[in-house]
C-alpha cells in the first residue's frame, strides 16, 4: 500500500464513522445531508470492511472505486475539494498542519508578552491578544462537544471500522481516532480566528509580525531550523483553494 492509499483509506474511514457526523461543519467537510451521505458511502465500503487483510491489500482497488463513486454522485468539483481537504485539511501525522500547529506555539508566545514588551505595534499586539483568547474560549466550547460524542458507545459501524484499522486493538485506535478528528477541528478553529483577527492588519504590519515568529521560532528552537526563515503564514495553503471556500463561505452566509 502507497502512502498515498494508506492516507485515503484512513481519510474513507474517517468520514464514514457516525462519531464525526455532527463535527462535519468543523471538519470543513462541504457535504449535504451527512448522515445521507455516510449511509451511500457505507454501502461502498462494505465489501472491503470484511477483513484486515482485504482492507490493506486492496487499498488502490479500494480508493478507485470510492473516487468513481463520489464523482458519480457529487460531481468532478466536490471531488476536487474533498481530494484538497485530504490533501491539506485531513491530519494523518508527521508535518500535516505544520504551519497552523507553528503559528499556535508563535502567537500563544506573543499573546502573553506585556504590551511594552513587544516590538509589535499596539493594535498588533491588541489583536494577538485577543485571538489568543477567543481560541482559548472555542476550543474549551469544542473540546466539550468532542469529548462528549466521544464517550458515548461505539455504533455497530465504528466497531467495524476500527477494528479493521486496528487489527484489533480497537481501544488504543479509537483513541487515535478521536486525536485526529480534535486536532483536523482545532487547526481550522485557529484559521476561522486567525482570519477573523488578522484580516484587517496591513501588509507592513502582517511584515512585522512574521519577523517576530521568526525570531521567536529561533530563540524557542520552534521548529525546523532551516525551515524558519520559510515559515509560511497560517492557511497559505487556502490561496489554492480560494474558489471554493469562496463558494462555500458566500453559501454560509
């Protein structure tokens, strides 16, 4: 199995689990209907769900048959974005979301400078401030709902699903799971308040701020050391993806 299959498969199994059906919103997930949507994707899955064995061995056959069906019933642009989120929303591990798990670190380190202490200008500072607590305040909120979702029984579905990934240690990969599903939901709750927060800052004081997390991410040994002065602001990568989080904001609204 390629990295690449291994990183769907696990994103399939994600997405059809009934503990993440009421976190779809926060998950970035721009799917009607999600209970619709996992009952159709369940039935496709099932014939792989019937062994460990069939589930790893077959993972390109696998992934084939579920993007064939997606397009089939969701269209070519929906797939598009759900290969984007699994590309660059979905957290497997390793560097995934690196640039929003930096900056957290970076602007906590700001947020609890004194004012005088701080090179920023004060309206920097003062938005800092108060992303760092409006982070603080939806995350509590979020945590909660997680961690009640989380505690109830697992469904017939996810005890399937998990004991397939896990080749049986359910409890330690439902652990994982619920890892995975809290962290893709608090890295895009950082985004929506690093937006909120951030978007009205000019491009010299946006300038000035990377210069601060760079020399902070220095002194702090955050980080890559060849990689700081490279450091990426949160969310670059929604540059590439700006036409359909566009359409999907415009449908929130």
């Amino acid at each position: 199995m390629t990295k690449q299959e291994m990183r769907w498969r696990r994103a399939w199994s994600v997405l059809s689990l009934d503990r993440s059906t009421s976190f779809f919103r926060e998950l970035w997930l721009w799917i009607d209907a999600p209970p619709t949507f996992q009952a159709s994707l369940r039935g496709m899955m099932a014939p792989w769900v019937l062994s460990a064995d069939v589930f790893y061995d077959e993972a390109g056959d696998f992934e084939y048959a579920l993007s064939v069906w997606f397009v089939k019933e969701f269209g070519p642009e929906r797939y598009w974005h759900l290969s984007d989120w699994v590309q660059r929303i979905f957290v497997e591990g390793g560097a995934d979301r690196a640039t929003e798990f930096l900056w957290g670190m970076l602007l906590h380190e700001i947020g609890h400078m004194a004012s005088a202490d701080s090179t920023l200008s004060s309206g920097t500072h003062s938005a800092i401030v108060e992303l760092c607590e409006a982070v603080k305040r939806s995350s509590r909120q979020l945590e909660e709902r997680v961690t009640d979702a989380m505690e109830r029984p697992l469904s017939r579905w996810d005890t399937d699903i998990l004991r397939v990934e896990s080749d049986g240690d359910i409890d330690t990969h439902t652990d994982d799971i619920a890892n995975t599903i809290g962290l893709i939901m608090d890295y895009n709750l950082f985004l929506e308040v690093w937006d909120q927060y951030c978007a009205h800052l000019t491009s010299l004081e946006l300038r000035h701020l990377y210069r601060v997390g760079v020399d902070i991410a220095s002194r702090k040994g955050f980080g890559e050391e060849d990689h700081r002065n490279r450091i990426a602001f949160p969310g670059s990568w929604q540059l590439d993806a700006r036409r359909f989080l566009r359409r999907f904001q415009d449908k929130e609204k």
